[in-house]
C-alpha cells in the first residue's frame, strides 16, 4: 500500500517510464527464464503472502486513526472518489464485455473487469495532486478510506461480477483476502502506539516492503503462468488492443471525474483531487488479491492491472503539470468543509 507525505517529491521529467515498472519487467522476464516450480513454487508463494500481510501490518501501524476521523469531515469529496472507483469504473468494464471475444480473450476481459474493482492508489494520487497544486490533505484521506474500502468492496464485487469465472471467487477467497489484509491491518492499528514512531522515523522500511511484496507476487503469478503454459492467449495482437481499450478507459474516467466534479461544485483544488485519486488503480492492493481471487490463472488477470498501471503514471504525469500552470481560483463551499492541511498530514 502506497504512502506518501505531502512534500511530494516531483516524478522526473524526463524519464518516460517509471523505474519501478523496469523492475517489474525485468521480474517477468526473470519468471519466464527462470520460473519456480514444484516446492520452490510453494516456498515463494508462502513468502510473498508473509510479504503482502507484513506490508498491510505496517500500513495500519502507519495511519492515524484521528487523521482518518478529521478526514471525514470532507465526506463529499471521500464519497465521490468512492462512487468513482467502485460504480463507475466497474460499469465501464462490464461494458467491455462486448468486445469479448473479438477484440479481447475472455481472459484478458475478466482481468480487465478485475482492474476496474481495485480500489485507488496513495502514493501516486498524492504525488500528482501535489504538483498540480490541488487539495494534497483530501487526496491523502480520499486515496486512505478507497484502500481500506477496497479490502471489503472488492473480493465482494468480484464474487459478484466475476463469479467463478474468474477461477475461484467464492465466500473462502472473500475471507482469505479478509485474513491476509485486514487481520494484519487490524493489528497494526493496535500496536500503533509502539511502532509507529519507528516507521515514521524509517520510511524507506515501508517502501521497500512495499515494492518487495509487489515484485513477489509478480514473479509467483507469471512463474506459474509459464509453468501452466497459459500464454499463448496473450498474442502481441491481443495484447495492442488491451493497451487500446485501457486507453479509453482511462480518458472517460479522467473526464468523468474532472467534469463531474465540477458539476457537483468543487472547487478547483478538490476537483483535482478528485481527479487524480478517482482515475487511479493501485498496483499494490490488486496484486496480492488476484492471487486468491484467480489461481493459478493470476497471471493474465494482473497483466491489464500492470499495463494500466503504468499508463496512468505516464498519462496524470502530463496532466499534473498541465494543472500546476492553471490559474489558481477562490474555494468553493466544498473546500471549506476539508480539515485543515495540517491536521490531516501529522504523523506523515
């Protein structure tokens, strides 16, 4: 789980890909050369579940529970974010369904389906919100309450959604994720007052955390993916016209949610927000879910979340600096309901 304070860091301008979707290839690479199988496969796959609980452990010890409380306080913008990632986002991909089998595998179609029910990124939200000077405080609590959503939101859309096509969506993989996320999340919060002075002091512990659990889980899926054979569905022809329909997909909920927003009164800095934090899937609390909601069949189903990923950095990276040359403009009544920046982004 992304996280990030408000003296976000500006993404290079001049690199076209962000490093860590690098990493993320050259792990796949690594899993096709050299996939784990047999009792390797086992030791790899419980050690990124360890991995994947250890990091939601962290985050719970990281968030503040009074910072969440004050965060309520703009339940509008929360709210919408909310309607933005779970309701609009899940019909978008439902109406892909008539591109199946034409233009996508039904494989690729249920991973497609499975982006669209993740719950919205921290990390990249904030960073993007940041550089378009827009309301970096709702961005934290908007992209903090769609992660905790998402822990319960979204094993439950999938089961609803995806049934068991998806190759083991059902109440026992509803109630693993449970255990795997929210137990670790839970006891995080209650040794919070021993531990989280030690991760704000450490911040790198979270983020390597972080970026290992993801790179563990990547090497399992694809590892097992090749050791299943099941990669002659995604034929570089298939694979253009996924990049195609995820491109649309991300311009009609950029627009969706900027226009929306301001049809719905935000004020420019909320609407950003809004923005960035309503159009983004988090890389981090899909990986780990697909790999109980789908099998041994995870590795498709990450694909589109892994090519989605890095559009929308590459995508909002352009927009964010676009909106900081933006005139800046009065709050409107919403921004005046948010809890002041400095409240919301103590202890970060």
């Amino acid at each position: 789980m992304e996280q990030m304070n408000r003296r976000t860091p500006q993404l290079p301008s001049w690199l076209p890909i962000d490093p860590f979707i690098l990493t993320l290839i050259g792990t796949v690479v690594l899993a096709a050369l050299w996939p784990v199988s047999g009792s390797a496969a086992h030791v790899a796959s419980g050690a990124s579940t360890g991995a994947v609980a250890l990091l939601f452990f962290l985050y719970g010890a990281r968030l503040s529970t009074r910072e969440a409380l004050d965060g309520l306080r703009h339940w509008r913008l929360h709210v919408t974010v909310l309607v933005c990632t779970f309701v609009l986002f899940p019909l978008l991909g439902l109406a892909a369904r008539g591109l199946v089998p034409l233009v996508l595998t039904p494989d690729l179609f249920h991973g497609l389906l499975f982006l669209c029910l993740v719950p919205s990124t921290i990390q990249s939200s904030i960073a993007f919100t940041s550089i378009a000077r827009g309301n970096v405080p709702a961005a934290i609590c908007a992209g903090s309450f769609s992660s905790l959503a998402g822990i319960f939101v979204t094993p439950l859309l999938a089961a609803l959604l995806l049934g068991g096509s998806a190759g083991g969506v059902s109440v026992d993989s509803v109630l693993k994720i449970a255990l795997q996320l929210l137990v670790p999340f839970a006891c995080g919060q209650l040794l919070r007052r021993w531990v989280g002075g030690f991760l704000t002091r450490h911040r790198k512990v979270l983020r390597l955390v972080d970026r290992g659990s993801i790179l563990l889980v990547v090497y399992t899926a694809f590892s097992e993916g090749m050791v299943r054979g099941i990669w002659h569905q995604a034929s570089p022809a298939r694979l253009g016209a996924l990049l195609g329909v995820e491109a649309v997909l991300l311009a009609a909920m950029l627009a969706l949610s900027w226009y929306g927003a301001k049809r719905l009164g935000f004020g420019r800095g909320d609407r950003i927000a809004i923005q960035f934090a309503g159009s983004k899937k988090s890389l981090a609390a899909g990986l780990p879910m697909a790999s109980v909601l789908f099998g041994d069949r995870a590795a498709l189903a990450v694909l589109p979340l892994m090519l989605f990923h890095q559009m929308q950095l590459m995508v909002c990276a352009v927009i964010a600096r676009r909106r900081a040359r933006d005139p800046l403009e009065e709050p409107a009544p919403a921004d005046r309901g948010a809890a002041p920046p400095a409240v919301l982004t103590r202890g970060r």
